[in-house]
C-alpha cells in the first residue's frame, strides 16, 4: 500500500461548482498535512498547511483532516477557470514527507 | 513567493556528459531538497541538505551526488548523464526540516538525448 494515495484525474466541473480533492495515507505517524497547487510547467506552490485533525479555512479553500479515517480533502468553493491546476495532498512526520501523485482539475468556463 | 532560483531552467545535453544543476535560496532556510518530477511517479526526493557540508540520500540518488557550500547555494549534479535522467527537477526549501513547510523552485528541465 502506498503511503499517500491521490486520484489522478482528470476531474472537471462546472466555474461555480464546489471542488472536493481527497487523499488517503496509511502511516499513523504523519501529523502534517499539506496542499500543493501545480500549474502547468510551474513548480508545486503550497496553499495549505494543517497540523493533526481538524478543518482549516483560507478564503475560497478548506482543508480537512480525519486522522481517524486517514483522510485528508480540500474543498474549493466558487470555482474559478483559474483553479485549473494539479493538485498534490502530502503528509508528513518529523523524518519524512510523503507527496500524493497529483489530482489534475479542469473548471470548465 | 519563496526566494528560490534554479539555473537553468532549461538544458539539452548529450548521453554520458556532466550536468550541474543549481538551487540558490534567499531565506536562509536550514533545508534544502531535491526532486524529480516524472509520469506516474510524481515527486521523488533525490538528495537532501540539512546545513552546510551536511547531506543525505534520498529514495533516487543512485547517479546523482550533491554539494553544499554555502548556505543559500545547493548543486545537483549528473555524473554522467543518461536518457532515464529525462526529466523536471525541482528545489525546495525547509526552515526546520519535515514538519515544516516546504517551498519549491519553479524547476529544472532536462532532456538527455
């Protein structure tokens, strides 16, 4: 089993819809969570950073950890052509960090 | 945005000739990272700095050997270049290592013919 599972997509929606992104990872030690977004040809840019369980909020973004179910999300509200990206979910504990391989999402105008 | 300078950003070189990548950082951050970027592989770490003169390996350093000089300053270098070495490379920056975040370069691309 992989330590950090991503779907890869692609996923395409609607502008205006409600995005929701979602990982899994299997190590119980990870206590970091992270959020990358990745345009084309560009490196990954960090958009949220979580710490254990819990939601964290950042305008139209929302991460979300269940350390009881391993599951991490984002949630992108009021989508924009602009979020057309890759996103990658990444855990990590004190000695590693684990990248998810990537979600490519496409808003459609 | 992250103080984070790759050169170059783009290099075609020959099969079997030595390729030095460079990451240059204005952050003063302790850590310093190198990945690959692949299909279906996603981010593989190849070699890691955790101060000046000190690095370790990663999951993908067989070919690759880094040096740290200088806190702002970490080089990646290709030996000896082959076709498997194809690829998207990019730098990151950690102030206090995993656990914190991490900040990446906008990338190297480079193709071995």
């Amino acid at each position: 089993q992989k330590e950090v599972e991503q779907d890869p997509g692609p996923l395409s929606v609607p502008e205006g819809a409600i995005v929701s992104l979602n990982c899994t990872y299997s190590n119980s030690a990870f206590q970091y969570f992270m959020w990358y977004r990745q345009y084309s040809r560009k490196g990954p840019e960090l958009l949220m950073y979580t710490y254990s369980s819990g939601n964290k909020e950042d305008g139209r973004f929302t991460a979300q950890v269940d350390k009881s179910s391993k599951y991490i999300s984002l949630f992108i509200r009021d989508s924009q052509p602009s979020d057309s990206a890759t996103y990658l979910c990444a855990s990590s504990s004190y000695d590693k960090i684990i990248f998810g391989k990537g979600t490519r999402l496409h808003i459609l105008p | 945005d992250a103080g984070i300078t790759q050169s170059p950003r783009h290099k075609v070189t020959e099969t079997g000739t030595p390729v030095t990548l460079r990451c240059h950082q204005t952050e003063n951050h302790r850590y310093m990272y190198w990945y690959r970027q692949d299909p279906g592989h996603g981010l593989r770490l190849i070699h890691y700095s955790y101060g000046v003169k000190d690095t370790d390996k990663g999951e993908v350093s067989d070919g690759y050997s880094v040096s740290r000089s200088k806190t702002e300053d970490f080089l990646l270098t290709l030996e000896s270049a082959t076709s498997s070495q194809t690829s998207v490379y990019f730098c990151a920056i950690s102030e206090s290592g995993y656990g914190n975040t991490i900040y990446f370069g906008e990338g190297s691309w480079l193709t071995v013919v």
